[in-house]
C-alpha cells in the first residue's frame, strides 16, 4: 500500500512545501514549516454535509433577492457588531486573546438563544462540561435547553449538530478540535483549515449559524492559518485591556452587515454588560482644565464616540527625543510631529512626546490627526483646551487641514454630549447640509494646522 503523501506546510501563512526549508519562501517566517500527513479519503467518506446543488447556473435576472431574517443573541452591542443580528447558516469567527471574556461573551448568548429560539450546542475542547456549568452558573443561564459537549473530534462535533438540529452552534476553540482524516497534530494549518471548512459545509447545509472561538498570537492576528479568514463569513475581534473593566468587539470583516463596526462593553462579576454611550465612559475621568487633553469625534463602523486624546510633552534627558504613541499608529505621530515643526513653527526636536488615547481604545482613521495636533500643541505651549470643544481633521505634509467622512454625526455626537464648539475642517461645513441646520454648536472651520492653534490656544 503507498503511504500517504507529506507535506510541509507554515504554520503563519498556510503556504506548501515538498520539502522543509528554514524559511517560508511565501511570508519569510522562520522555523515555522511543519510536516503534515492527510490520509488519502475513500469516495465514500467525501462529506455528506455539503449543500445539493442548485439545479444549475441561473440568469441574475430571475433571482429574488430576500433579506434572511437575523436571530438576535440578547445582547445589543453584539447585536450592532453583528449587522443587526446572526444570520442562519452563517460561520462567525470570534478571535482574541486568551482570558479576555470570549467564552463568556458567546455562553451568554447561548443562553438567550437557547430560551428564546431552541436549543444550543456548545463543543469546548479546552473545559469539561463541569467548568463550563460553573461559569454558567455565575452567568445564570438556568434551565435554558443548552447542550455542552466536550469534546474536540470534528466528526463526532458533526455528527451531534445532525442529531440535534440546533438553533445556534458555538465550538471552543477551534485550535483544539482535529478531524480524523489528517494525521497533523491539533491546532496546525491543515487541522484548523480542515475543522473550518467542514464546519462551514454543516453550517450552509443545515442552516445553521456557528461561531468559532480562535486565539491570536502576540502580534495580535489569529493563531494559524490566516486563510481562516478567508473560510468564515464575519470575523470579530475581542479587544482590551484586562486592567480596565470595558471591553471592545471589533469587525473585521462581515458579509452580512458593516465592516468595523464596534460594540463596547463592560466586564462585571456577572458577565459582560453592554455600554450604550460609549462616549460617556470614554470622558467620565477626564481632566477640567489640564493641558494636553483634547476630544476627538471619530467614527467606528456606523457609530460616532468621543475619545480623549492625551499628550505629554517634556525635555529630553538623554540626548535624542523619545516618541510614543498608544493607540494609534506611531508612525503617524511621528508625521504630524513633523509637520508641526515645519508648518506651525514649534520646536519638538529635542522633546520628548508621549500621545495616548484615554481608556485602552485604538483608532486608526485620519480624522484623529488634528486631535493629536492639539493635545501636543497645548502640552507644549502648557495652555488648556478651553471646556466644551470638540476635534476632528485629517492633516496633510503642507499642513492643511482636510475634510473627513460623516461630519454631520460627528457634531451631532458633540452637541448630545454637552459640546458647544467644534473645530472641524473647513470644506466639511455645508450650509444646506440639514445636519449642520439644526445644530446649536458652534463650527469652527479651519484650512491648516497654524489656524487650527490659534482657535484653540487663544
């Protein structure tokens, strides 16, 4: 009999070799190829979850296109992320890292589902069922119809989904869960993508909704194959930091509603409370009168929040400038420190500057520079920001200050929060635009940075 074929396959970027090599020719990850060995598969065990065929190709013209009707998990914020709800038959992947509430989160929609809709099975491959109960005990998921199965053979998660027909499935994690079919250990490429893709056959073909649980690695991106992206239909990411109490759910991409949009919540003894005002908890310690501080409109997905953004500028003590930047890029901080010096005439060069975004969120759109411009200015200068006002701008290398998306949201988040004047780019005021018509704070519209300063630190 021929033994069955190896293959070296990298565990960061999913890519195949014949032989070893020390580095991946593809992503150039060293030591990352591992050697796997598929059984070859007889025609009879082809899986018989894969969805009949639809009679053949179709005209586009003659589709009906209809809107599924999305099962809602109980909990709002999720629901937002989320695009409105779980779509059936849809294949979500929750990512994050390890302790951060990701089993929580998922148990407790479980157990909304499961009184609301029917029955729920949840597989965990890392806890027994007595773990699970424990935490559910906490959580008070009662008596709802949720069946736990520890376990990590795929087959045998397959085989319970046809038993049951459940109206929601959640396995934990998919790291730990191996199909027969692959020699491979647990949580290597082959393994993950094969337990993904077998799963996404059940899910289409029972229509049935699961989410799949997967770690990150430090560098913050899913453990394994990053062609696991590519296999699911949403992927959401846990964000936090565990010495604050909110949490953040992130999306990175989703098929069936908005892509980064956010959902923030609040970790307590008893679970994850939704925050309906994020930009209230973003602002609730912030600082009367202090330097540095300044408040930023940006806009995650569909939802406007305010964020502080805070800045300390102090004099170098070991000869060359330090620059530090948490929560947003820290390349980005070196460009408008940059632009700073040359366009508005502050001497940063030999400063030490430190920009951190207040409560542990990261925002990464452009509308962010001018906040940082001001935090940083009114550190240097030593000048507060004076109460009320509110930022957003896009800053260019001539120092201009340019337009930016959704500016009517943005200022109306300001006005409902107690704002009574933005300082906002200039092309972004419209007169006709019914969102500026209404509102009762002021606009401050500037074309450059220099402008800019001279509103703020007046």
């Amino acid at each position: 009999m021929k033994p069955p074929k190896s293959v070296f396959s990298c565990q960061e970027c999913g890519a195949q070799s014949p032989k070893w090599l020390g580095r991946c020719p593809d992503c150039g990850a060293w030591n990352s190829l591992v050697e796997e060995r598929a059984a070859e598969a007889a025609p009879e065990s082809a899986s018989r979850y894969v969805a009949p065929a639809g009679g053949g190709a179709r005209l586009y013209a003659d589709i009906v296109a209809s809107d599924a009707v999305r099962m809602t998990t109980g909990i709002d914020e999720f629901d937002r992320v989320l695009g409105g709800g779980v779509v059936p038959g849809s294949l979500v992947l929750l990512g994050g890292e390890p302790g951060i509430g990701k089993s929580t989160l998922l148990l407790q929609a479980a157990a909304h589902v499961a009184r609301a809709t029917g029955p729920v099975l949840y597989s965990s491959g890392e806890e027994s069922e007595h773990q699970v109960k424990s935490r559910g005990e906490r959580l008070g998921v009662g008596d709802a119809p949720l069946y736990l199965l520890a376990e990590t053979c795929l087959e045998r998660v397959l085989e319970e989904m046809a038993r049951l027909k459940p109206a929601l499935v959640i396995v934990d994690s998919i790291q730990t869960v191996f199909s027969l079919k692959m020699q491979s250990a647990p949580g290597s490429i082959g393994q993950v993508r094969e337990a993904a893709t077998q799963l996404l056959f059940a899910a289409k073909a029972l229509n049935i909704p699961t989410f799949l649980v997967g770690h990150v690695t430090k560098e913050g991106s899913l453990a394994g194959p990053k062609a696991l992206e590519h296999i699911v239909d949403t992927v959401l990411y846990f964000e936090g930091e565990r010495q604050h109490s909110h949490r953040i759910v992130r999306a990175a991409k989703n098929r069936f509603g908005a892509v980064s949009e956010l959902g923030v919540f609040e970790m307590t003894a008893t679970g994850l409370k939704p925050v309906p005002n994020p930009s209230a908890m973003f602002l609730a310690e912030r600082p009367a009168d202090s330097p540095g501080s300044a408040v930023l409109c940006c806009i995650e997905g569909t939802r406007p929040i305010l964020v502080e953004v805070q800045a300390l500028v102090s004099t170098s003590a070991y000869g060359y400038a330090k620059r530090t930047a948490v929560g947003l890029d820290q390349t980005r901080l070196s460009l408008l420190l940059a632009v700073m010096e040359k366009r508005a005439g502050l001497a940063l060069g030999g400063d030490d500057v430190y920009v951190n975004l207040a409560g542990g969120i990261t925002v990464d759109e452009p509308a962010v520079d001018l906040a940082v411009v001001a935090a940083v200015a009114s550190s240097f200068r030593n000048r507060p920001i004076a109460q009320g006002t509110a930022v957003f701008g896009e800053v260019g290398l001539a120092g201009e200050v340019r337009a930016t998306a959704q500016a009517a949201r943005r200022v109306r988040e300001a006005e409902q929060m107690g704002f009574s004047r933005c300082i906002m780019p200039a092309a972004n005021i419209d007169p006709k635009d019914p969102g500026f018509a209404v509102t009762a704070c002021a606009l401050v519209g500037v074309r450059s940075v220099r402008e800019a300063l001279e509103h703020l630190l007046a």
